[in-house]
C-alpha cells in the first residue's frame, strides 16, 4: 500500500514539475489596437440617463503591425453600458473575427463641444487568430477611448486590448518540486506510525 501511495506521488509530482513546460504566458509585449479617426469612423452614440450605447460605430481597423487582420478590413463597435456588453466584429475582409466581453467601468469627460468616453472591458471571448497572436483566452482594455461632437457622432476611436495575465509558470514550478522534495522524503525515512 505504501509503495502505491508513494508511486502515485510520484507521478503527480511529475505532472505538476511538466505542466510549466507545457503551460503558455500572455506576452508582456503583445497587444491589438482598433482605431479609426475623422471620416474613417462612422456612428453615434446615444446617452440615456447616464447610460450610454451605441448599434455601431464603423470603420475601425486593427492597427498594430504584425497582429492579426491588420490594415486588412473594417471592424465595427457596439457596446450599451446598461446591460454592460461590448463587441468589436470585422467584415469579411478582417474574417469576420468577432470580440466580445463586458464592461466594467465608463467614465466621461466634456470640453468645450468635444466630449469622449473612457471604456474599460475584459474581452471574455477573442476569435483564435488574436488568442494565438496574444498568447491568452481573453483580453482586457484599459482607457480605450471614443471621441463624440457636440452631436453624439464618433470623431475617433482608439481601443487596444492587452492579454490577461496568466499564472506565472515558476510558481507551478516551485509547487512541484516541493510536492517532489515531500515525496522522497516520505520514500527515504519511511512513514512512522505512533
């Protein structure tokens, strides 16, 4: 029974020590940003007793160089901060890649006949091209901003969506080889009973 135990120890161990191996990490250094600017943005956004919503602003592109469907099609934004929902689809020149999540904070700012709102939102749903390019299952966006006239119309966009951290592989790592450490002393010195 011992010798079961210890065996079955054992492999746990070895599992635990592989899967930072296996394990991947968001990129520190990778990051996806949507904007548009001028006549390239199209759409309005409606304000209702501090809620805010849009059914689209149009003709944003994926503007970082070498992540996925860059500068190769539009995307376009809704989002309504009642029900705290936010997407970003591409027509088909972008593959019709859609990102999707929830909002978790809006703030607002007016000056003068300019006024734009600060969105924050994780990205609970990304297509597999950006999941691969940013080493992650979801995305997060911290002061993606829309630029509004005095008319509610989209002036520019500007939203970037950064990977969720994952867990650090070292931790598992450590985890592991303490669990291994644990078990060869149980294997050498033997369990004593009382």
């Amino acid at each position: 029974m011992k010798g079961r135990i210890q065996k079955i120890f054992l492999v746990a161990s070895a599992a635990l020590l592989a899967l930072p191996l296996l394990a991947g990490t968001a990129r520190a250094d990778s990051f996806v940003d949507f904007s548009c600017g001028g006549t390239a943005c199209t759409g309005s956004v409606t304000s209702s007793g501090g809620n805010y919503s849009t059914t689209g602003i149009g003709g944003l592109q994926q503007s970082e160089t070498g992540g996925p469907d860059y500068m190769t099609g539009a995307f376009n934004l809704v989002f309504n901060t009642s029900t705290n929902t936010i997407s970003l689809t591409g027509n088909s020149a972008a593959g019709g890649d859609t990102l999707s999540g929830k909002i978790t904070n809006v703030s607002t700012m007016t000056n003068g006949s300019q006024s734009f709102l600060a969105i924050t939102a994780n990205w609970t749903t990304l297509p597999s091209d950006f999941s691969t390019y940013l080493n992650a299952g979801s995305g997060s966006s911290v002061g993606s901003v829309i630029y509004l006239n005095s008319s509610g119309a989209a002036t520019s966009v500007d939203f970037t969506v950064t990977p969720v951290a994952t867990p650090e592989p070292a931790s598992l790592l450590l985890l592991g080889m303490g669990l291994l450490g644990l078990g060869a002393a149980v294997r050498f010195k033997g369990i004593q009973t009382v």
